[in-house]
C-alpha cells in the first residue's frame, strides 16, 4: 500500500508561518520530482495507524500519480493545535520496478486529498527477477515516439504553452501527461517523444522531450471507457511561429511518417537520428534563436521578460554599489550588462532573471567569448524566483540573487544558443 497525496495547482506560503519552512506547495510542471517530493511531503493529517506498514507514498494530479518515493520516516509538525506529520524518503527514478508501475497510474477519484493506494502489484514487481528489457530483442535503445496536438480539437491553454515554453527556454524540463492514442505499450522511460502540431495554422514539431513513464491506462468519463497517456518530461517547446515546417519534416526526413492519424506512432531508427539532427539545426536556428533572446518565440510574453531581466540587473547593480563600486550601465552597447570600476579593479557584470529556480540560464555566444577572454573578471548574476504582480511588473524584494564568477567552462555550456548549467555553491 500507498500513501497518495493529491495536489492542487501550485501556489505561495509564507515561510516564516509554514512549519516547514516552505515558499510554495502543491504542483509545478516546471519543478523536478525532487523539489515537488519536498515542497508536498508535509504536512498532512496523518495518524500513525494509517502510515503503519507503508513503504511508499506518491503525489497525484490531474487523476493520475506523477512522483513515487519509497518512505523512511515521518517528521511530527505542529500546525495550529493539531499534530500534522511530514514524510521522509527518497524519490525512485522512472525506471525502478515500483515506479515504472505505478508512475501515470489512475488514482481513484474522490474529495480526500490523502488516500491509499493498493500498490501490491508494484511491490511484487519490485522483488520479482527482472522481466526481459523493453529495449531488447531488436528494439533500439531509445526510441522516439510522435504525439501529436490539434489545436482545433483540444486546445494546449494559453497559460500552460506559455509556462511550457518560460520553462524550457531556461533549460527547465516541463512536466505534462500526453495522449498515447490506441498505444498501449512499448513505450519506456528515457524514450523520447517530439510534439507535432497538426491542424489548422502551422504544421509541424513544435516540442521535444523524454517519457517518464511507460503507457498506462485512465478511465474516461463514467469510467465506461478508458484512454492510454504517459507522462512526459518536454524540454523543448517553441511557439507555433517557430514550427519545424511539415514540408521541411518531409524533404529532409523521408524516412518518416510525418502525417499520423493518431497519437503514439513509434519513429522508425533511420527517421528518429534524422529528426534528432534536424531538431537539433532547427531550435539553434538564428531565427529561432534571436526570438529566445529577445523574449519571443519559445517565451512569448516579451514584457514580462523584460521585467523579470530588469529585475535581476537592478538587483546585481546594488550588489556591487553597496559594496563600493561605481557601476556604468552597458546593455545596448557591449556582450555585457554593466561594467563595475573600484579603484584599480574592473568587473564586467552579466545579469539574468527567471521566475523558477534556476540552476541552467540562457546565455548567447557573444557573453561566452567575452567571458572567455576576460578570465577572472567577469561576474554572473543569476535572480531566481522573481514574482510578478497581475501588471507583468516585478514585485519588489522578490526573488533570490546569486553572484558567481562567470567562467563558461566552469558549468556546463549546451548549444541551444547557449544553455549554461550553473556549477554547484
């Protein structure tokens, strides 16, 4: 059995009340199965008859069960007068027996926000000898898989294609459950999916990403009928102005079937390295990646980027005055945001925002070269957790700045016009 936590939609506490010390609970697409695990694990009304026994708990949304953990403990918070605990334990990876069978699992519908899952099968699985793998007998080590999006059937909301593209445009992966059409297997965690938009309006790969499930199975409505999905980690999203064209799929990738009557069609080996390096041409492109610069495209909402990046060079610029330095502001004219000047010393200072945690920024090829040649004298400042207030302005105070030294070769550089993955503190 299961402890099963169903979350609602993401929103902000007060950590100087929460006994836990929290900014935020509840589901965030854009946050890793680790930070939702800790930001949800607690506090709950949990008596110590109902946790006797459990092994694992999960967080559900949307119906289905997106992050397993196999339990050690619990923590006993005190919140008003009643006694609320916080679980401990760690998440499983995609690919651990119980979690590639419980992952994407329907969870029973019903008001409780916390329930029990019988999670007997997976348990077994968990001791059983290894089935054969899903990637043997012929099958390539990781396949690819079309989904596909109709926006005139369904439409993807205009908030969840905007946190979507906010999210990846900053090297964040964004979580989603995705229709698998009639596919009811064959797919593994670790395969990768690609989005194509179908339609009326541009047609085409709009998105890329990597399952986190294998397929399973929700009921449909009454619970008459049922549907196949599978969670999806999409780590690339464009707009529908960036679409890797139908005709471009078709001309360069022969090899594949860009016109799928439904949802779940698997890639053959030969089309899926094409697409890859298509892809790959097409989201580092100049068009596509001057829109991810000046805030457009795969971040569609250019005002509150602005705002965010604003934010994050104010802040940086009071970092260095407070601590003495004259700073001149250089953001139309150098690769550079600012240049800091105290007495003999001169620092060149780089400033990004983002409203998510950010342990991977956006930096473009000109920053790289400049930082490269100006070893030990350029600074990045990276403000994380900005909050905007319903005007798209910047709300005062907000947000976390940390100051490093901006050595690109210090993180992790990946070309997408560049993405640099932030070294650890």
């Amino acid at each position: 059995m299961a402890i099963n936590f169903t979350l609602a939609p993401v929103r902000d506490v007060d950590a100087d009340v929460d006994p836990m010390g929290r900014t935020w609970t509840g589901w965030d697409p854009a946050r890793s199965a680790a930070e939702l695990w800790e930001a949800n694990r607690g506090i709950w009304p949990l008596s110590d008859a109902q946790l006797a026994g459990q092994r694992f708990a999960t967080l559900s949304f949307e119906g289905c069960v997106q992050v397993v953990a196999c339990l050690d403990g619990a923590q006993v918070h005190v919140a008003g007068t009643s006694p609320m605990k916080a679980l401990t334990g760690q998440v499983l990876a995609a690919d651990h027996p119980v979690a590639l069978a419980l992952l994407g699992a329907a969870v029973p519908a019903g008001d409780d926000a916390v329930a029990v899952l019988d999670t007997s099968e997976a348990e077994r699985a968990a001791v059983a000898p290894a089935p054969p793998s899903p990637r043997a007998a012929g099958r390539p080590v990781r396949a690819g898989f079309l989904l596909t999006y109709d926006p005139d059937r369904w439409e993807w909301s205009e908030g969840g294609v905007l946190a979507a593209a906010e999210a990846t445009a900053h090297g964040r992966l964004y979580k989603a459950q995705w229709s698998t059409g009639s596919r009811s297997a064959g797919i593994a965690p670790g395969d990768r999916a690609f989005l194509l938009r179908q339609g009326a309006g541009p047609r085409g790969v709009v998105a890329s990403g990597v399952f986190r499930s294998a397929v399973a199975v929700l009921p449909v409505g009454d619970g008459a009928g049922v549907r196949y999905h599978a969670l999806v980690d999409w780590d690339t999203v464009l707009g529908a102005e960036d679409v890797l064209p139908l005709d471009v799929l078709r001309t360069r990738v022969p090899a594949g079937v860009w016109t799928p009557m439904e949802s779940g069609l698997q890639i053959s080996p030969d089309a899926l390295v094409g697409l890859e390096a298509l892809w790959a041409e097409h989201r580092t492109s100049a068009v596509v990646a001057d829109r991810v610069r000046a805030g457009r495209g795969r971040e569609p909402a250019p005002a509150r980027r602005r705002a965010v990046e604003d934010a994050a060079w104010e802040r940086l610029v009071q970092h260095f005055v407070a601590d003495g330095w004259q700073v001149e502001d250089t953001r139309t004219t150098q690769p550079y945001d600012a240049v800091a000047t105290r007495g003999q010393q001169t620092r060149y200072l780089t400033a990004t925002g983002t409203q998510t945690a950010a342990d991977h920024v956006l930096v473009t090829d000109e920053e790289v070269e400049h930082a490269r040649a100006h070893p030990d004298a350029c600074v990045l400042g990276v403000l994380a957790g900005v909050v905007l207030d319903e005007a798209g302005a910047a709300v005062p105070g907000t947000g976390h700045l940390r100051v490093l030294p901006w050595d690109p070769d210090a993180g992790t550089l990946t070309p997408t016009t560049y993405g640099y993955t932030l070294p650890s503190p």
